[in-house]
C-alpha cells in the first residue's frame, strides 16, 4: 500500500465565536483561505500541484454555503486548475477530510491532497442549516425512535449519569484543560502550527486563574424538567465550564505519497497508521469514541500501551472521561496541551485543529504513535492513528 503522509499542519488561533470575538469581523471564506495560504508559504509548494482540497465545514449555509472550500482555495491564490470539496460528518467534518485524502493517496488516485475545515460560529450561527423547517427528522426517524432523541448537552448529562462522573471530576478536568492550554501558550510549544490572523496571535478563549471552587458555583447549563423526568438517572453536572467553546477558525493539513515528498525534497511529519469511523447510540451520542477507538486498534492489532498521545475532541468533559474510564487511558497522555473546552471548537475546522496539535505534539514529545478522536452529532466517530517519522 502507498504511505500517504503529512507533510505540513497548520492553523489559525481559534476566537470566541462572539460578536466581540477577535476573528468576527472575518469573512468565513478568507478565515479558510488563510490556513491553505499558510500551508503553502510555509513548505513552498507549487499549489498547481495540490489535486484537491478536501474541506470540512458543518453549517453550509450563507456565507459559508455554496462549497467554501472550492472559494477559499480560490480567495487563497490556488491556481484555478485546483477543485475543491466541502463535506459535513458534523465535529468530525475535517477529521474525516483527512481519512478521504489519505484513503485517495493510499489508493494511487491523489499524491498531493490538502484536508482542511472552518467555521465561522460568530457569522453563522449553528444549527442555522436547518433553515425555517420546523421538522428535520421526518416520518421514518420519528417512527424509530418515538420518545424522541435529545440534544448534545443533554447526551453529556446521560454519559456523565452512566459512567458515574461527579460534578467535582468534570470540573477538575475543565480546570486542567485551560490550565495546560495556557502552560502552552505561554511557553510558546502552540506558536509552531499557528497562523495568526486579524491581530489574533494566541486562541482567545484560554481563561488562567480559575479555581474548582468558582467552577463549582456554576448552574447546570442543560436543566429541563420534562427531560429530568424522562430521566431521573441525570445528575445535572454539565455546566459552561465543562463544555467546549463556540468558535471561529479554521486549520490545514498537507498530505502526500510518501514518494511524491520525497521527490519534492520534503520531510514528513507523520503518516497516516490507520483510521476507522463507526456509527453509535444516537440518544447517547456522543459515546461513538469508545467504539471508533476499539476498532482502530484492533484494526492494526495495537492497544492503548503503544499509544504514546491521545488527542480526543473536548464536546464535554464527560466525554473524555467515560472513554478513558472506559478504556482505562491514563489522562496525562490526553491533550497535554489543552483541548475545545479551553481552546475552543470551531466546528468544522476542529479535526484538522486536533490533527495539527497532535502531529506537532508528537514531534515535540518523541513518541512514536498518537490516535485521534472526536465525538459527532447522530451519533458518530473518527479515530486515526498516526506514526511519527
């Protein structure tokens, strides 16, 4: 099989996605095309050579509708011989970009593939691709599940009431989050995959210098009282703090044949191991890690020893925890530099985010393998495994 591997990963600093946010006032087409330039000024390739730019983006509407990958590439200065394709596997949207370039570079159909993500959560607000329907599931989704599914917050609580997790564990990890993000920030290991944009040099949404003790004051952010009825096993320990972020960013990963890097003088990062995506329990939801990570292990017949990173995407502390309580992961190899609850999580840009933090990390570190994964609406989930050259 031919190594597809990464060349290069880069991304933007993530801004609150508020209208006060640093990264507000940029247009969601320029905020992707400022990583795909960035990719291209930092390992000084020829963009005629990229044969597609695989783009993830989860609200395909307005401004970030109308395949935004194909105009940002544009926006960017590619040459207009370069296709580009959007795609929406909801969070895991620039994660599965990834598995489609490596996939087309694996099969001899690409040897030179860009996957990248935005999301602009100021300029166009999630859930907007629903529009004025008043009704997304129809018929035949109703028919099979009657009581009806529930929302992400609400999937967290359930999690969080299943596996036991105490308010005071979900706001401890909360707390370290931000905590190592900042220990990151200020130590500078981020300022290598960071494309500043707009003034922004760092992500916004950092917080330094919270306690467990002010976490602890929060309210709930998902009560409702016909939902704590229809569940009484909910504990309601889900606050803000121990949610991930509403953000704007977007991030770029170059990937090649290993012969095609070779040929252009260029020195891999990381190839692509392996990668599986699963579907799972869509009341749960958010629970598809624990399967997707089990299948790509055992896929390459590895186990969770040989993993020296795990980056695992922050939706809510409680669906880091449930999957390393349930397949018994020790926390200090997890997003050691911070995850979506202090970073924050762009949506569509949040796989490629993870997978740049993730190869840059494992360079830092020495390691030989990372596994990424991240929770999806419906109830799905990527993993990939990458191994360090």
């Amino acid at each position: 099989m031919i190594d597809a591997v990464i060349v290069d990963a880069v991304r933007t600093p993530i801004g609150k996605g508020k209208a006060n946010g640093a990264l507000h006032g940029v247009h969601a087409v320029d905020l992707l095309a400022h990583s795909l330039r960035a990719l291209v000024e930092r390992t000084g390739i020829d963009p005629a050579i990229i044969e597609d730019v695989i783009g993830g983006n989860v609200t395909q509407v307005g401004e970030q509708g109308g395949n935004i990958t194909r105009r940002a590439l544009l926006a960017a200065g590619y040459p207009d011989s370069v296709p580009g394709v959007s795609i929406d596997r909801a969070c895991g949207s620039s994660q599965q970009a990834i598995h489609f370039a490596a996939q087309g570079i694996m099969s001899g159909a690409y040897e030179v593939v860009v996957a990248a993500g935005v999301e602009s959560m100021s300029r166009v607000t999630m859930g907007t691709w629903r529009g004025d329907s008043t009704d997304t599931d129809g018929d035949g989704l109703r028919a099979r599940y009657p009581e009806g599914l529930v929302n992400q917050g609400i999937a967290a609580e359930l999690i969080a009431a299943k596996w036991e997790l105490t308010r005071q564990q979900l706001d401890e990890f909360s707390l370290a989050s931000h905590e190592k993000a900042a220990a990151a920030t200020a130590s500078g290991v981020l300022d290598s995959q960071l494309a500043p944009i707009a003034g922004l040099e760092h992500d916004e949404g950092i917080r330094a210098g919270s306690t467990v003790e002010m976490l602890a004051g929060l309210k709930p952010a998902y009560f409702d009282e016909a939902i704590a009825e229809r569940f009484p096993q909910i504990g309601w320990n889900v606050t803000a703090a121990g949610a991930s972020q509403v953000s704007d960013g977007s991030s770029a990963v170059l990937l090649m044949s290993a012969a095609k890097a070779a040929e252009l003088g260029l020195k891999p990062l990381a190839r692509i191991h392996s990668f599986s995506v699963v579907g799972d329990d869509p009341l749960y939801m958010l629970t598809g890690v624990i399967p997707a990570t089990r299948k790509v292990l055992e896929r390459v017949g590895l186990t969770i020893d040989d993993i020296d990173l795990f980056e695992i995407n922050e939706a809510f502390a409680p669906v880091v925890l449930s999957w390393a309580k349930e397949l018994n992961v020790p926390l200090e190899k997890v997003n050691i530099h911070g995850g979506a609850i202090a970073i924050g999580h762009p949506l569509g840009a949040s796989g490629a985010r993870l997978m740049t933090t993730m190869v840059h990390a494992l360079q830092e570190t020495g390691g030989r393998y990372a596994l990424q994964t991240m929770c999806e609406a419906g109830g799905m989930a990527n993993a990939t495994i990458i191994e360090r050259l």
